[in-house]
C-alpha cells in the first residue's frame, strides 16, 4: 500500500485521515497543497480514480464557488491547479485508487 495524503495544515478532514492512518501503523505521505500543490500528473491520476472533476473542487471556499460557472472543464483544471487551496481535502491516494473527504470506510477496503 502506498498511501498519499494530500491536505491542507488546518484542515480537520485532513488530520482526522492522518491519525486514522497512524493508529493502523500504515504508513504514509503527508503533501502540503498549500506549501508544495500538485503536478498535473498527480491530477489527472486523481480525477481519473475520483470519476468527475467537481468532486475534487470545495465550493464552500467563495473563489471556487465561481468555478460553478466554468462550464470548460480545462478552465476549471488550470484554476485548481493556479490555485491548489481550491481543493476539497483531504484527498487520499492509494496508487490509482483515489478518495477526496473523509472516507475511512473505503480505506478499510484498502488494508
């Protein structure tokens, strides 16, 4: 298992994904969005696994609600990758498997 965390540093999803990672000894890599973003090869992995481009993007955040009304999806790409805090998170990777939020019941199918 090679698990990615992608996440932002005050995100409580993203350190509740981390401590439930921790308490089963699986081990992980923890990738700041803020401090380090994502490569477009890392994206295009995730929206593969994740199905719809939506899914990866939080519209509680106001600048990404505006995204809403995007309707070229390459517009959408290259904004949430100009700006990766676009991002819902935590978005947890496990090779081509992919999961954005909380989601410990698909993880469990995982171990």
């Amino acid at each position: 298992m090679n698990i990615q965390i992608f996440g932002k540093s005050k995100c409580f999803d993203t350190q509740k994904a981390m401590r439930y990672f921790k308490e089963r000894n699986i081990r992980f890599q923890s990738i700041d969005l803020k401090r380090y973003g994502m490569s477009k090869g890392e994206f295009n992995s995730i929206k593969a696994a994740v199905g719809d481009i939506n899914e990866l993007i939080d519209y509680k955040i106001e600048e990404a609600a505006l995204l809403k009304y995007l309707a070229q999806e390459s517009a959408k790409e290259e904004k949430l990758l100009e700006n990766s805090l676009l991002f819902k998170t935590p978005i947890v990777r496990n090779g081509r498997l992919a999961t954005v939020g909380y989601k410990p019941e698909i993880w469990k199918t995982w171990e």
